[in-house]
C-alpha cells in the first residue's frame, strides 16, 4: 500500500512546477525546453510511488541502518587513530602524531559540505560509494606509508573523502517527511555518536598488543566491509535520479512522452553545455550557505557551538582519559573498558527521546500544529548534565585515595547530554528550516568536526599546565555558558525564527505551496469527472 504522499521541501515536488504539475513549462524555476512541452513529466508529487518515500518500513530502515554502518565507519577511523599517535612517535622520534587527529577531522568538517550538493545533483548511492573508496585508498597510505608525512597526507585525503552526516541525513529527508523523521533521526545520530566511542574502545587493546601500523589494517578492513555491504544492499533514494530511472524504464516500454526532472534540465545539451555560469554561480552559492548561516543565523550558529563543543569534549576525553587513568595505572585496554559506560550512555539517551517523539506523534494527529521549539523540550533537562558531569569530574578525577569508578558515573552525564545535543539540535534545525535545513545541519556538523580537531591542538597542553582538576573546570565554565542558548531558543526562538531572511522565504514558499496544491487536486477532481463522464456515455 502506497503511503500518504508528504510535503518533503528536499524534493522536486508540485510547488516546483507551473500550473499544471503533468505537463509543466518550468521546473525549479527554470523553462523546460520548447520540444518538451506537453510531455508527461514526472514529479514527486504526482509520481510519489516511484519515489524512497513510498517504500515499506522495512526497506527504509535496511537501508537506514546500512548507512548508519557507513557513518558509524567513517567516525571509527577519526577515533582509532587517537591510540596510534604513542606508537608513531615512537617510531619515526616525532613528538607531533596528534597532528594526524587534526589532519583528519579538519577535512572532515569541510569534506562533508563538499559531499552533501554532490549527492543532490549525481544521486546519494553513487557519491557514497565514491566517498568510501576514497576513504579506503587513504587508510592504504596511512598503512604502507614510510614517513610520518605519508601518514598525515593520507588522514587528510582520508577526512576529505568522508561523506559523512551531511549525506545521511539527507538520505534520511529522502525516505521520511519533516513530521515523521525524527525516530530515524535518532538512529542516524546514535550511530554517529557511537562510531568514535567503539574506535576507542578498539583501540586500547591494538595500541596494547600491536604495531600501529594494524591500527590502519584495522580501520581498512572495517571500511573495506562496509563498502561492500552499501555497495549490494543499498539503494538510490535521491527522488529526481529515482524519477530519471522511471522516466527511462518508461520509454524502454513505449511510453516516448515521459521525462524525469533532471533529464528535461538536460534535455539536448552535451556535458561540456550543461555547466552554464549562471549554474557554477549557483553551486557555489549552495555550497558556501552552510557556513553563511553558521555565521548569520543566530540558531545555527549558536546551537552549533554547543554541539562542536560537546562533540570536541568527547576528543578531548579520549585523549584526557591517558592522563587521568594514569594516576590509577590503567593499561591502555583497561582504559579503553572504562569507555564502555561512554557508549552506554548514548544509548540510554536514545531511549529517554521515545517517550517525547511519541508524545509529539499523539498531538500531531489530534490535528495540533507544533512549534519547531517544540523538539527542545526534552534538550532542556538533558542539556544541563554536560556541565554537571564536567564538575563532578573535577573533583573526582584528582587519583588516589579516590576510587576511578566517580569518573565513569561523571562520564555517563557527559555521554547523555552529548547524543541529546547533537540529536535535538539537527531536529530542532531541519523543523526550524525546512528546505534550508541541509544548509543548517551541515552548519552543525561542520562545527563538531573542526572543533573536535582543533581540541588536538590545546587538550595535551591545558591539563599538563592546568592539572586535571583545573582543566575540567575550565570546561565546565565553558559548558555553562554555552548550554544558555538552549533556554533562550525555547522560549523566543519563534522571535528569532522571524528576523531570519531564510525563514521568511520559507514562509511564503509555503503559502505558495499551499496554493499550488489545491490547484493540482482541483485538477485531479476535474480530470475525474472528465473520465467517469465519458465512461457514462460509452455505456
């Protein structure tokens, strides 16, 4: 059974048409040419069925969990290295192998923005499959390298080629529509957050009982799988490369009068014609929104900062945890087991968002029209645990005579408020923006990559010259300050939603729509009544 046809802003749908949403003159904005016209042009819309977002349940989350599989890859190799930097100054007498964190994950951050319009125009299937081959050829020249230089050039390509959330959440706005999106949200972001925690936890035990050069093997063999599995069970769910497959399928079958969306953009120009100024100026503007609203919407840039800070807080765990541990002698397995309570943390987190999801779900089909603030409610008590658990660490964290346990319940506030952070600002944002929000979450993630490698840079530094209790307190006034927004976007953020250039926009998109729509079903009625009258009379 086909589901109810959503009002997805990610996807060409009837708003992007003229009039008449079968046989439209313009699309995106832009005139069809003149020998199309009058053709039967597929939409999102109309041609709903043919899109992700009429699979079963159990096809979208295989293919949700597969990508899960990707993301929670890619956040593995950022992680693992953390246990190889001992082992490579070692052996090339450097002092300088957490440089190979930075080299990673600055990349990341602009890698994933570079990968997310990509994916819009080529289709989500094939520039994942692009990204993890390239992400493979880079651990091969961590793993072979015969220099240090070798092993940072590889990270960065490594960063560079990781795809990464951008592409996962957009594939998650592909399958589910803004209102029923949020329980696969807190998939894609669970993995995400768990990803880094299980290349720590991995990575004791390889810096313990192996050469560093295993710690990449390692990484490549998990990579390696995971291409494999995207590559034979995933599928395209990008809706204009689907509705191109099912325009050409058509016509295999007879049906010259049907045209997918990108074909009629297309329509009779070679490739070196199909990239006109007007359409480089246009990406570039794409590319370049993220960090143009990262930098001007006070939302985005904002809940950003507390997101990266949290995210790069994580980091500077794995990296602190050497430091603190020490005082007790944890080997480096015994201090990866101690990040057990980190991951379960996560967990515990994704679970206490079911019972508010739910609650949402009920009052949307009492008909109640939520507020975007809405999805910061939960935020609000989970937000307060990341300075909470900084300050309990503190004073914890100081060695014997002191049991170690006290770090780990301490690490457990942490963990929550992190997957809390991360998950509600992404939902928060992709409510707040709608078409805009790929703009915005990739805002997000472009701060916890940066600011979780810069963390390399000052971690070793703060707590050798602070001590560790010092240093956690440091970042439990950081983390104080910056959970403030949280409150304030609660309570006004429908204020500031207004003053936003982006949000006005949206606002008469949706007028529009709304017009548009009523328009197509007008049709549709008529066209009906057009059939069963001629039904009538044939009998």
């Amino acid at each position: 059974m086909v589901e109810a046809k959503p009002s997805n802003p990610n996807i060409t749908s009837v708003t992007d048409l003229n009039s008449d949403p079968i046989h439209p003159t313009q699309i995106n904005g832009k005139p069809i040419p003149a020998a199309l016209h009058g053709k039967r042009i597929l939409n999102s819309y109309e041609d709903f069925d043919k899109t992700a977002g009429a699979w079963s349940n159990r096809k979208k989350w295989t293919l949700l969990t597969v990508v899960a599989l990707c993301q929670t890859s890619m956040n593995f190799n950022a992680a693992i290295y953390s246990n190889a930097v001992e082992p490579l100054n070692e052996y090339f007498g450097i002092s300088n192998a957490r440089m190979g964190m930075v080299a990673f994950l600055v990349p990341y951050a602009f890698g994933c923005e570079l990968w997310a319009p990509l994916s819009e125009e080529l289709g989500r299937w094939s520039v994942m499959q692009t990204s993890l081959l390239g992400v493979n050829a880079s651990i091969l020249i961590c793993a072979l390298s015969p220099t240090f230089g070798g092993v940072t050039a590889g990270r960065v390509i490594g960063g560079l080629s990781s795809a990464g959330g951008s592409v996962t959440m957009g594939m998650v706005a592909d399958m589910f529509d803004a209102d029923s999106q949020q329980h696969a949200v807190l998939w894609a972001s669970l993995w995400s957050c768990l990803g880094a925690v299980i290349g720590s936890i991995s990575g004791g035990p390889v810096q313990q009982y192996l050469s560093w050069r295993w710690n990449f093997w390692i990484q490549l063999g998990f990579s390696v799988v995971t291409q494999a599995v995207h590559f034979f069970v995933a599928k395209e769910t990008r809706a204009t490369n689907m509705l191109d497959k099912a325009a050409e399928r058509a016509r295999k079958r007879g049906e010259d009068e049907v045209y997918g969306p990108n074909e009629v953009v297309t329509w009779g120009k070679k490739w070196h014609q199909r990239l006109t100024k007007e359409q480089l100026k246009e990406a570039i503007q794409v590319m370049l929104r993220p960090y143009y609203m990262l930098f001007t919407e006070p939302i985005v840039g904002l809940l950003s900062l507390l997101s990266g800070f949290a995210d790069a807080l994580i980091f500077s765990f794995f990296e602190s945890y050497g430091y603190v541990f020490k005082q007790w002698d944890f080997s480096p397995t015994q201090i990866s087991l101690a990040l057990f309570p980190l991951a379960g943390s996560y967990v515990l987190a994704y679970f206490s968002f079911f019972p508010v999801v739910a609650r949402h779900a009920r009052q949307r089909r009492s008909g109640k029209t939520l507020e975007p603030e809405s999805r910061l409610w939960w935020l609000l008590f989970q937000v307060i645990l990341l300075p909470l658990g900084l300050l309990g660490s503190a004073f914890v964290a100081s060695g014997p005579p002191l049991h170690w346990s006290g770090i780990i319940v301490f690490s457990v506030l942490i963990g929550m408020a992190n997957f809390s952070i991360y998950y509600a600002t992404i939902d928060y944002m992709v409510a707040s923006y709608g078409e805009y929000s790929a703009s915005a979450t990739g805002g997000n993630g472009f701060a916890r990559d940066f600011l979780a490698g810069m963390c390399a840079l000052y971690t070793g530094k703060m707590y050798k010259n602070l001590g560790i209790r010092n240093s956690q307190l440091v970042l439990f006034g950081l983390a104080a300050v910056l959970c403030v927004p949280v409150w304030i976007f609660y309570w006004h953020g429908s204020w500031l939603r207004e003053k936003s250039r982006f949000a006005a926009e949206l606002n008469s998109k949706k007028e529009g729509k709304v017009n548009e729509k009523n328009t197509a079903i007008q049709q549709d009625r008529e066209r009906r009544i057009l059939a069963q009258s001629a039904d009538s009379r044939d009998v």
